[in-house]
C-alpha cells in the first residue's frame, strides 16, 4: 500500500489538492506563483495559511480556502485550486466573497475603510466561461459608463491553464499554465523563469519527504477506505434491499460524517468522484436532522418515492 501511495505522490500535480496546498504552504512559493498569475510583483509578508476553514456563524455554511496570505500593503490573496468543474463555481466564488469579507471586520466595527482589499484567485484546468481565455478579472464597474469602476477593494479571478489567448502573456505565465497540470522536471527545467524553478524545488523536497509520503498516505487511504468502505457494506445491504439502496445508504452515512467534521460539499463530491447535486442534496437535509443519517437517509427515501 505504502509504495502505491508515494508512487501516486510522485505523480500528482500542482492541480491536485493535496500537493497545492502542500507546495503552497511556503511564502517565497505562494508569493511566486501569485506573481506570476497576475503578472505583477507581490510581496507577501504572512506565512500562508491552508486549507483555513471560515464559518461565521454556526447557522451558516462553513468555506474551506486552499492557500490565504497578505502583502505588505494589506491585501489578501486567497487562492482555490479547482481540478473539476462543478458547475456552480461563479456562484460559489461570490459566497466565498461574502464570508471573507464579513470575517475581516471585528464585531461591532462600524467603520467598513477598515475592510482589507482582497484578490480570490480560482486556478482550473477547464473554463468556467466559455471565451477561451486564460484568466478572467473581475472588478466592480458601472454598466452604463463601463470606465468607472466601484473601486470597493474586492477583486475576483478566474484562471483556466487551457486557455488560447498566447498574445500579451509572458513566457513565465504560459510555460506556468503548462506545468500547473504537467508538474514535471521536464517542464520546470525547461521554463527560463526563476520563480518556476523555485516552486517546482519545493514540489521535488516534498516528493522526497519522508514526512510528506506519510501524510499523503493517511490522506489518500482515509479516502479510498471510506469509499470502498461504503461500497462494501453498500453490496452486503443491497443483498437484503437492493443494492443501490444499501450503497446509497452508507454514502450518505459518509457524507454525513464528512460534513460533520467541516468537509465543503465540493471537497467531497471531488474526493468521492460523485455527483455535486447529490451531494448539496444531502447536505441541505443533513443540517435539518443535525447530520443523523438515519433520518437522512429516511427523508431522501420518502422524497424519492413521493416523487414517483
């Protein structure tokens, strides 16, 4: 199992969960990869945070940001990588938007100046809008004078590693496209950029990490035991009720137990390979029945049969 696993840490990218944050947990890296996506000089002086988890209140919905660090001017830059389109991305860009900034502000701030400035940085390799471009911005302006901008510190991007349009990027920010999803030694040897050969250093010591492979280990046997878990003990109760309904049964026990320790429902859709609809279905029921999944699963049943 073990030599399994560090084999498939040698073979992810920089588009997987895991060796992103991982990677990105360096500040001379996450200030080199920000640089290079927005093409300008950034100076971060916060160690980055991972996977730092937002819930501002326990009635609402908790976030889970990838990589979040601040540069000397005070602006946040809070990075996603994204490996599968969801489908409700631009969406959940603007939920995320509304939980950062509603967190930046101590209770009872009256004065909303004191609100940083934030850049959310979503990296895929597919576009979430169609055009075929590489990075998409966003900033407030005004639909009827398009030149005037609302200039309210809030900044969305949108990165797609697949895009077409070569023309007025650099040659750092191309070949950074290409190794994103072909993190090779090939690919970082051949890049001219320092910044490139900085971050893939830092992939090949966590490659290497004894410490790395073990954690790597826990967290891709967590995954893969959960699943088959589920679909074992999903065969043995579909021998008695059907099998798709024992496997449903014990995936929405997963899920439920996922959500209860802060799991987003796009992190588990991903990790499980299921369906996001599916899901966000469970969760919204799993709130109400304080993710009892008996009760869940009874709810979802009946709902099901009343609909047919």
């Amino acid at each position: 199992m073990a030599e399994n696993v560090v084999t498939k840490l040698e073979k992810l990218n920089l588009v997987d969960r895991f060796l992103f944050d991982e990677t990105m947990e360096d500040r001379e890296v996450y200030q080199a990869a920000v640089s290079i996506l927005l093409e300008n000089e950034i100076d971060l002086i916060d160690r980055p945070e991972t996977e730092k988890e937002l819930r501002v209140s326990p009635q609402l919905r908790q976030i889970r940001l990838d990589v979040v660090s601040m540069d000397k001017e005070g602006i946040l830059y809070y990075s996603e990588m994204q490996k599968k389109d969801t489908g409700n991305l631009k969406k959940r860009s603007r939920y995320y938007q509304a939980q950062l900034d509603v967190s930046l502000l101590e209770p009872g701030s009256k004065d909303f100046d004191l609100l940083n400035d934030t850049c959310f940085i979503l990296i895929a390799p597919f576009d979430v809008f169609g055009r075929g471009l590489y990075r998409y911005t966003f900033e407030g302006t005004c639909r009827e004078c398009p030149d005037l901008k609302i200039e309210d510190g809030a900044r969305r991007v949108f990165i797609n590693t697949r895009g077409k349009n070569k023309e007025g990027f650099t040659q750092e920010f191309l070949d950074f496209m290409e190794y994103i999803t072909a993190t090779r030694d090939e690919m970082a040897d051949r890049a001219e950029s320092g910044r490139i050969k900085l971050i893939h250093e830092r992939v090949k010591k966590i490659r290497r990490s004894e410490k790395m492979g073990v954690k790597y280990m826990q967290f891709w046997e967590e995954k893969a035991y959960a699943r088959e878990e589920g679909l074992e003990e999903g065969r043995a109760e579909g021998r008695a009720e059907g099998r798709l309904q024992g496997e449903n049964r014990k995936l929405i026990q997963l899920v439920c137990r996922m959500l209860q320790r802060g799991s987003a429902p796009e992190d588990i859709a991903d990790d499980f390979g299921e369906n996001i609809d599916f899901v966000e279905t469970i969760y919204q029921v799993a709130e109400k029945y304080a993710y009892d999944y008996e009760k869940v699963y009874a709810q979802l049943t009946d709902s099901r049969q009343e609909c047919v």
